[in-house]
C-alpha cells in the first residue's frame, strides 16, 4: 500500500518538478506549489491507508502507521529537483539507505534470534528519508502558496496517472487470480512479475539518467538523441539477456520460488520475461514524452494496454490452474505491445519518435516476445537451446567489440 501511494505522492510532482529544473524554469512559486501539491496527495494518502489499515486491525493499523509518517516527510523531501538538474546522488542515496537499512535491521533481528518488530520496516523507510533529508539538506516545505494552480495538477494528474496504471498492470493478473482461488496461479504469476519487476528496476535505472538530458530543451541535442537512442539498446539488450538467463536458470527459479519443478511454471516465467524488452520501451518513450512535455499522449496508449491485461486474468481465471498462468504472461506481453505500438505511433505523428528507433520497436514487440515463446515451447530443450544463443551471442558481442577497437584505432592513426 506505501508503494502505491507513494507513486501517487512522487511521480506526478517530482517529474512536473524535475523537468522545470531541467530547464531552468523552476520558479520560486513553482517550488511551493510542487511543495504543496505532494504534500496534500501524502496527507491524504497516510488518512486513507491509516483508515484501511484499521479496518485490518491493530497490527496492520500498527504496521501501517511509520509508513504513514514515512509519506508525509518524503512529500517534504525535495530531491527532484537536483535531479532534473542532472545531479542524481540525493535520490540515488535514498533508494540504496531504505534497501541497506532495512537489510541491517533484519539482519540483527535474525542475528539476535527475535521476531522482526511489526512497526520495524516503516521505522526504516522513515530513517532513510529522514537521513537523506538531514544529508543534503534537500527539505522543501510549502510557503506563501495557498492555491495550486489548475495547470500544475493537470500536468501532475497526466505524468503520475500512467505510472499508477503500470503498477497496476503488474499487480492485477495475481490479484484477480488470488481473488477468484486460482492460488497455485496466482503464485505463479506472482514471481513471474516479481522477476519482471527485477529487470524494469534495471532498464529504469538507464531511463531515469538520460531524462534530465532529453528534458534541459525542447529541441534534444544531438548528444541527448545519442544517449536516448544508448539507452534504448541496453534495454533490449538487458532483457534479451533476461530472456536467455531466465530459461536457462527456468529449473532452479520454479523450484526456489514455488517448490515444484513443474513445465508449466517454466515456461511462465520464460514467456512473461519476454514482456521485459516491450515493457521496458513503454518507459522509455514515456519519460521521452514527458520530458518533451507531451505527457496527455500518454493515458490513452496505457489505458488500452491495462484493458488487455485485465481481460487476460479473467480469462486465466476462468481456465485450468496449468494453463491459467501462461494465458496471464501472453497477455500481459501482449498488452505491453500493443502499449508500445500505440505510444510510438503518438510519438511518431509529433515528429518526436526520434527518441526510440523504429527497429527497436519492432524488436522489442516482435523478436524478444517471439524468442521467449519458442523457448517457452521447447521443453526440455530449453536449457540447451538458450546456452546456445547466449554463448554465440557473447562471441558475436566480443568480434564487434575488437571490430569498433580496431576502428577507433586506425582512425586515430589516420588523424595524426
């Protein structure tokens, strides 16, 4: 429940923020205003997760209640703007403090041999703000703005909406399945997106460092374009190395996560990570488009994925618990294409799909998906198959390498 409250506290704000920083517009009003906006989502977001806590009982009102302090200084914290100024470190810090800190503390837990304390995982979310926030000095609380101006929450409703409906593309097929007593499903789903989620933290990471550079001018640079474009590749790239590692390692994973070593469970996890390369495209060009600030492009191509993920749980939910979690994983890869084939498009009639090469889509939402599905299909030769591929690809990767070298060289000769 933090989690998706505090997207609803962040993404909208922080980006709107970040990207008046990036060019140098962010007024002393627009500060406050930002200010006020993400505090006002937290103060309502901490009452109605304190509410529904309440309804759980006590632990969970008890749980819940750090978490709910945690929200409010956070809307306080102000780390979006050095980072649309380029400067990542505050923010980088904050998310390596609330995972360290949280790991040392059930570390000691363990250690000491006691029951981790109920309260102990919001205390910690708390400390790694409050920590950041003593750290750099990057408090902003709202002064002198008494009313947020009409444009800010639209712009703010248009960036943080879609980044709700992501979360919740990945959350609704194993609560729909959970919810309807597909329990072995549900599971099944649960890691195959908890994997998933694993690789998009990876492509994020590419896609948050070159958003500041798209975002300091209306018109990218041409060194902006190249870091795109960089960016865009080692998406793919990291989640065809997601595809190949997944089924090679499809056994061990099905039989840590789930205790079983069942074909179907393989084949699942294999099949959804092929979502990854669509997936993570999908958030390429939308933080392109926000950055360009064309975020109102972005609602429809997401809610008409979100549509086809959500029919695809009810359909698995309707089907056997085998064949229930294979229909969720094609679904959801299929919305995340016909997500992606909808934002280029947009992008495409605004002259602004420059920003994610036209291949790359078509290998994204076509190649990768197609790769995971032969492998999903393959059986018991699988493992063989995959090893194949990425041993040929890693000699491939290594001949260009020594072919660019080679290159750089003699061009180097050339100009003395």
């Amino acid at each position: 429940m933090y989690g998706v409250l505090q997207i609803v506290v962040d993404n909208g704000a922080g980006f709107h923020g970040a990207r008046l920083a990036a060019r140098r517009d962010l007024a002393e009003r627009d500060r406050h205003e930002i200010a006020n906006v993400r505090l006002q989502l937290a103060v309502s977001g901490a009452l109605l997760g304190t509410a529904v806590a309440a309804i759980g009982g006590f632990a969970l009102l008890l749980a819940f209640a750090p978490f709910a302090a945690a929200l409010c200084l956070f809307a306080l914290l102000n780390v979006w703007e050095p980072y649309g100024e380029g400067r990542v470190l505050p923010y980088a810090i904050y998310i390596v403090l609330r995972s360290a800190m949280l790991a040392l503390v059930v570390g000691a837990f363990a250690i000491v041999g006691t029951e981790l304390a109920i309260a102990a995982v919001g205390l910690c979310e708390f400390a790694a703000i409050g920590i950041t926030g003593l750290g750099f000095a990057a408090w902003l609380s709202p002064h002198g703005v008494h009313r947020v101006r009409r444009r800010t929450w639209r712009s703010v409703f248009d960036i943080g909406l879609p980044a709700l409906i992501t979360h919740y593309n990945f959350a609704v097929i194993t609560i729909v399945l959970g919810v309807t007593g597909r329990t072995s499903a549900a599971a099944v789903s649960g890691v195959t997106f908890r994997l998933l989620s694993g690789v998009q933290s990876v492509n994020g990471a590419a896609v948050a460092a070159i958003f500041p550079r798209i975002a300091r001018s209306i018109s990218p640079g041409a060194a902006a374009l190249r870091a795109s474009s960089l960016a865009a590749w080692g998406i793919v790239a990291v989640s065809y190395i997601a595809v190949l590692a997944t089924a090679i390692t499809a056994p061990l994973l099905v039989f840590g996560f789930l205790a079983t070593s069942g074909e179907a469970e393989q084949a699942t996890l294999v099949l959804g990570i092929g979502g990854a390369a669509s997936a993570g495209l999908v958030m390429h060009q939308s933080f392109s488009l926000v950055a360009r600030g064309l975020e109102r492009r972005l609602l429809w191509s997401f809610a008409m994925g979100a549509l086809v993920i959500t029919l695809a749980g009810f359909v698995a939910a309707s089907v056997g618990e085998q064949e229930g979690p294979l229909i969720a994983a094609a679904g959801f890869v299929g919305g995340q294409i016909l997500t992606l084939v909808l934002l280029f498009r947009a992008a495409d009639a605004l002259g602004e799909a420059h920003t994610t090469d036209r291949a790359l889509v078509v290998v994204a939402a076509g190649l990768v998906p197609a790769l995971a599905l032969a492998l999903a299909l393959a059986g018991e030769d699988r493992i063989w198959i995959a090893s194949t591929l990425a041993a040929a690809s890693a000699v491939i990767a290594v001949v260009i390498r020594i072919s660019w070298h080679s290159r750089s060289a003699a061009s180097t000769d050339s100009d003395c």
